[in-house]
C-alpha cells in the first residue's frame, strides 16, 4: 500500500515537472491591434497567421491579442518600446517617417488589394528595405487595403464638387489627393469615423469598401463614389520586435519568418479583398447610394487628369533615400498587374 502510494506521488510528480517544461518551453506572443475584433485584420488575418505560427513553432509559439491600446500610429511605438510583440500599423500615419511605402499607393495601379500586396512586399526587399524606415522593428510582411473609394453624407456630380467639404484623410497619398481636389483635410483614426459623421463634424473619408461593414459607415456615408480601381491603395506593414525574436530559438525565429513575407502578404490582401465584397453587399442591402463609376465616365476622367504628375511628386519626395525609385515604381506596378 505504501509502495502504491509512494509510486503514484512520484508519477504524479513527474507528470508535474514534465507539464512545467511544457510550459516554461511555450512562448506567448502579445500582438495589440487598433482595430476592432470584427475587423477582418483581427477576424481573419491575425488568427491565420497565428495558426501557421504554432504550427511551425510546433506550438512553441502561441499569439495573444490585445485591443485599444491607443491611437494606430503608436503601434510602431508600443512594439520598439517592448510593450507589445508585435502589431501593424498604416504608413499614412507616419508621414515623415515613411516615404517609400506611399510607391504602392500612387492612383491608377488598378490592382486589387492581394496583388499589390504581394508586388509591395517584394519591392521592399528589394529596394526600400535599406533605407531603414522600420529601423528598430523586424518586419513581418506590408501590404495594402482594397482600391480607396469617397463616402459621402450628401451626393455629388463631379469631383469639383469636394471643394471645400470637411473630408477625413488617412495620410499618405491621400494627403496629395485631398490637396489636388481642395478638400478641407480633417485628421483622425478609422474608428473615429463613425462619431464624426454622426455628429456633421466631417462630411465624408476617403476610405476602401469593407468599411461601410466593419466602421459601419453604411449608417452615415449614404453615398458613395466608386471609381474603377479606386482612388489609391492604403500601405501597411505587420511588424515584430527585434528583441522579441531574440529571445526565440533559431529554429523558432525561422519559423515565424517562414510563414510570413509574401505568404502572409497575399493572405492579408486577400481578407481585405474579400471584406471589401463583404462592405458592397451590405451598403447594397441597406440602401447606400453607390455610383460605380464606368471607365469612361466624367469623374474617372476627372480623376485621372487630377492625378497627372503624381509619379514626380512622389520620386521628389523621396529623392534622399538613396534607392532607384523610377525603377522601383516600374517593378512594383508590373509585379502587381501581371500578378496571377
């Protein structure tokens, strides 16, 4: 009897030390996110990416969400001061620090949001990386939201007449799109959105589809623009802290690094995409105005003359990186219209 006991404390014991090792041996990854749950970033790309994770990781690696951690441009902040893993964060919030990215951005690519993706991840490697604009963060992977398109409180008939409404820009080339149409720019995060068209504090945003489902501007923007390829693209890039990954195995940190890049690119680009569907069925359902601007329509000719010029705006912008921008912009927009 004693012997019996004694060796069922030792097993238990041992099953005590080796469930330890097992969790001592996982590592939790603490991801914050700015946008709500509902979100297809957080409802879909997040969690795929974290299943691929722990499977490479052998679930060495599990992924831990957090929410409302501030504005979305601190996000760069939070993951170099180490007070999260790892993010995302739009570029367009950044102006003066990221300038390259606004190269997949630049109107009239005419693309969706998964071949730009995958077209602006291999163009960073290979040309914006050095310039170290995401210095002090490892990057996982960029890619862009779905073609930008006007939501509006009230109709319009030309593009002329945004002159002069309060409209919402998000930074980055809508900044310059905003300037060329004489908009009256108001700055603020996505999720503000909702409150400020409620409230008449703007008129409109400039801003992908999916939005009128997930911001739920199909309540407030009852009118929408939608131009043949959009507007422009939104830049982003998904980021982990350096020293985060130092503290993994090799083995581990190739592991991560495997199922991002391009992988992840395409894979973020599509849940956009496909969110963007999702945002256009429910406008439809509940009543939105939608102008699908035909190709050869007044506005998409209005817009194309009002976008002359932006490739030199942009090669001035960043003409003290130190890369090839002309060639840059070239490569990307072949890599994103032959994308298959």
């Amino acid at each position: 009897m004693i012997k019996r006991n004694f060796l069922k404390l030792a097993g238990t014991v041992a099953l005590g030390v080796t469930l330890s090792q097992v969790t001592l041996a996982q590592t939790t990854l603490k991801v914050g996110s700015w946008l709500p749950p509902t979100h297809a970033q957080n409802a879909t790309v997040w969690p795929t990416w974290a299943g691929w994770v722990e499977k490479a990781t052998e679930g060495r690696v599990k992924i831990k969400m957090e929410y409302g951690l501030g504005h979305p441009k601190t996000m760069f902040d939070l993951v170099e001061d180490g007070a999260i893993d790892a993010s995302f964060g739009y570029h367009g919030y950044v102006p003066g620090r990221f300038k390259l990215t606004q190269a997949v951005e630049i109107p009239l690519l005419g693309v969706n949001a998964e071949a730009a993706s995958v077209a602006h991840w291999k163009v960073f490697n290979k040309y914006f990386a050095k310039a170290q604009e995401h210095e002090g963060l490892e990057v996982l992977t960029l890619f862009t939201h779905g073609p930008g398109q006007i939501h509006l409180a009230k109709p319009i008939d030309s593009l002329a007449d945004l002159k002069s409404r309060k409209i919402r820009l998000g930074g980055g080339i809508q900044g310059e799109l905003g300037k060329r149409m004489g908009v009256t720019a108001v700055g603020a995060p996505a999720t503000k959105v909702y409150e400020m068209m409620q409230q008449g504090v703007i008129d409109g945003i400039f801003i992908p589809m999916g939005e009128q489902k997930t911001l739920r501007l199909k309540e407030v923007a009852k009118n929408v623009v939608a131009l043949p390829g959009g507007m422009y693209l939104g830049s982003f890039s998904m980021f982990i802290s350096p020293d985060f990954m130092a503290k993994l195995s090799e083995k581990d940190r190739e592991a991560i690094r495997s199922v991002s890049g391009e992988k992840l690119a395409a894979m973020a680009g599509a849940a956009w995409d496909a969110a963007d569907e999702a945002g256009l069925q429910a406008a439809k359902d509940e009543g939105v105005n939608i102008n699908m601007v035909a190709a050869d329509g007044k506005m998409a000719e209005e817009f194309r003359n009002l976008t002359k010029g932006m490739d030199e705006t942009w090669y001035e912008l960043v003409k003290k990186r130190g890369v090839d921008a002309k060639a840059a912009l070239a490569e990307l927009r072949d890599i994103a219209r032959s994308y298959k």
